[in-house]
C-alpha cells in the first residue's frame, strides 16, 4: 500500500464532515489575524485610546472608594465666536450706509393685500407676484370675494406665480377665516396671524412689520445665510434664528434689518460665491462658512 502524505489524510477527514457541524478554524499564517478575530479577543467595553490621550490612572475599586474625579470636557476645535455689540453696531451702521431706502419689494394697498401677496411670493420672484396682483384685486377686492371666488378662476390668475393650486387653496382658507373669525380684517397680533391657514411666523413679520408698522424680523433664506456668515447666529432652524437676531439687533430696526439682508444676500453676500472682495461688511465679517469667495 503506497504511503499517503499528512495532507492527502486530512482532505479525507474534511470529506467525512457531517453536515451542520462546523469546520475547525485553522490557525492564521505568519501570525496575521483577521480584524473581525481581534476584536472578538477584545474585552468587552474595550477601546482604541485617542492618538496623544493621556494614560488613565487606576481608579480605586469597591465599597468606601472616593468617587472618581469629573470627566474633563475636550474644547471643541471651532468655538462658535459669540457677536460682540460693537462688531453688531458697525455691521447695522454700514447696512444703513449701504440700503438707505430698504423696503418690501411688494406692492400693496391694504395689509389684506400684502397678506395674499406674501403667500404668492413663496418660491416665486417679487417681480412677478407684482406682475399678478393688480388684476387680482381688481377683480377679488377684499377677503369675502376671495373666499367665495371659484377655485378654477383663482387658479388662473395666480398661475404664472407656481405652486397655483396650493397657493389658490392657502388664500381661500385664509380669507375664510378672516372673514369667520375677523369680520374680513387681518390681524394684528402675531398669535392671530399664524393662526391663521397657511400663515407662518414669516409671512405674520412681513405683515405686520409692513403693513401695521410693527416691528417684525423675516428670516428667509438670505437673512438665514447672510446672518450665518457674518457670525450673527450660528443656529439654522428659521424661528431660532429670529430669536437669536431680535436680541442682538434693537426692536425698532428689526423690520429695516431684513430687508437690509435680504438686499444684501441679493446683490452681494449671494448664496454660491459671496462677492466678499467688494463687500463693505467684509472688515467686520468672519465669513463663517464661506470656502470659496469671488
Ligand atoms: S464679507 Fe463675504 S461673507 Fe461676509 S457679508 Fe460680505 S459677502 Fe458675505
């Protein structure tokens, strides 16, 4: 009988393995082991220190111990710079300076006027609601004509405006309401004004800082990213930002402030390449955020 080679008899033994039982694990070669093994050698709870972590001390065990000592917090790498009021102060002076005559870009006659040229403006340019509102309020002049108007015929008049079907059904509900519950006025208050269908916090602040005179700061998207950069704020939620900005710039400028913003978000600070190299707020601009500038 020839003689087998040690290998040749352990391919029969693996033949012979019965099913469902597991194969024996071989040991790793030139002592490499797989990192899913390695980490099954782990203790449990056990983890990589941080590169240049400094070695634990040994903490006393059992009943008696002193307790162990406050976990020290890690500053974090970019500290959020918090805006000094004179940094603010200069930032107001040089918007002043820069948009002297500021205002809602909307033309409107009446706060119901504002109020439905506001919910037309959503996703829409200022231009072009301007476009569409002298023939709508010729024709629907007040909140009970809009509400009982036929849907169709609103629809089309508001159409070029986008979204025309929502928007149609957003102002019916409105003027339902305000002719249900405010005898066909607009509101005065934020509180009545959100109430309101279809009414957030920034329509009721362009309305009210518009058309009441009010004061009333609108954070839409560039007051959002204008305030952002210039380190005003370092929130992103809208309603956080609005707090944030009320209580750094004073009550009576709140209104002028966003259209200060909102101009210059326009012109200047725009969202994809800032033009930071001719911006007059750029001696008094971290430009957080900003990575590339024209
Ligand atoms: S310096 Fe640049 S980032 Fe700052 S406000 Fe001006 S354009 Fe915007």
């Amino acid at each position: 009988m020839a003689r087998r080679s040690p290998r040749s008899r352990r391919n029969d033994t693996a033949k012979t393995r019965l099913p469902g039982k597991r194969r024996p694990q071989s040991t790793p070669r030139s002592g490499r082991v797989k990192p899913s093994a390695r980490r099954a050698l782990k203790p449990a709870g056990a983890r990589h220190a941080p590169q240049g972590a400094r070695p634990r001390a040994a903490r006393p065990a059992g009943p008696g111990a002193a307790p162990a000592a406050a976990r020290v917090r890690r500053p974090r790498a970019v500290r959020y710079r918090r805006s000094d009021s004179e940094r603010v102060a200069a930032v107001l002076d040089q918007l002043d300076r820069l948009y002297p005559h500021a205002q809602t870009a909307l033309t409107f006659q009446s706060p119901l006027q504002l109020l439905i040229a506001t919910i037309l403006s959503a996703q829409c340019t200022d231009a072009r609601v301007n476009q569409v509102t002298p023939g709508l309020f010729a024709r629907y002049p007040d909140a009970r004509t809009l509400a009982v108007a036929k849907r169709e015929d609103l629809e089309e008049m508001i159409r070029s405006t986008g979204f025309f079907r929502n928007k149609a059904k957003s102002i019916q509900t409105c003027c339902r309401d305000l002719v249900e519950r405010h005898g066909g006025e607009v509101p005065r208050t934020m509180e009545e004004l959100t109430a309101l269908p279809g009414v957030g916090r920034k329509t009721a602040n362009v309305v009210l800082g518009n058309a009441f005179g009010i004061p009333g700061l609108v954070v839409d998207t560039h007051v959002g990213r204008v305030s952002k950069r210039l380190s005003l704020t370092d929130q992103d939620d809208p309603v956080k930002v609005e707090h944030a900005l009320m209580a750094i710039v004073p009550r009576e400028r709140w209104t002028v402030f966003s259209h200060w913003l909102i101009l210059h978000g326009r012109r200047v600070c725009v969202a994809r390449k800032p033009r930071c190299s001719i911006c007059p707020l750029a001696p008094h601009c971290p430009r957080v955020g900003v990575t590339s500038a024209a």
